[in-house]
C-alpha cells in the first residue's frame, strides 16, 4: 500500500493554542503534512485521511529543531477561525 502525503503552509498572525498541546505556540508559519492511503476496493481512485501533523518548533533545540505533533484538521480549523477573527490564546 502506498501513502500519498501533501504539504501545505499555513500562517497565524497571533499565538495559537491546539487541542492537546499544554503550551501555546507563536505567531508564524507553520508546515501541515497530510498522509492518506487509497481505499481499496472501489471503482474510482479515493483517499482516506491516515494522518495529519503541525511540525512545531522546539522551545529548547537548535535553530531548525522541530517536532511532528498529531493535529485533527477540524483543531485547525478552530485555530486559523480564532486567529483570523483577533482572538488571542495562551
């Protein structure tokens, strides 16, 4: 079975916080990883979302440290909501 992963950026103008994360994160942009595997057993080409993750950077690492945090897209939808709308976490 083969994973087809996607990558996009996205961007928080203000300090964001995410389910599960105790910390909030700063302002800045932010690389998003999606794997999704094929369904099989269909007629037509289909995907499932398998994974989703935010790389956040170490508080503690060198410059360019990062850590793979596990993220469901409707936390991030929640978090770009509140930061377009000029709420701030943390």
């Amino acid at each position: 079975m083969s994973l087809r992963t996607t990558s996009r950026t996205i961007t928080f103008a203000r300090p964001f916080s995410l389910a599960g994360l105790e910390e909030s994160q700063p302002a800045g942009t932010y690389t998003i990883q999606t794997d999704e595997e094929p369904i099989e057993g269909l007629s037509f080409l289909a995907y499932r979302r398998v994974a989703t993750v935010i790389f956040l950077p170490l508080r503690h690492g060198g410059q360019g440290s990062f850590q793979a945090i596990s993220v469901t897209p409707e936390d991030l939808e929640v978090a770009q909501a509140r930061d377009a709308a000029g709420a701030r976490d943390g």
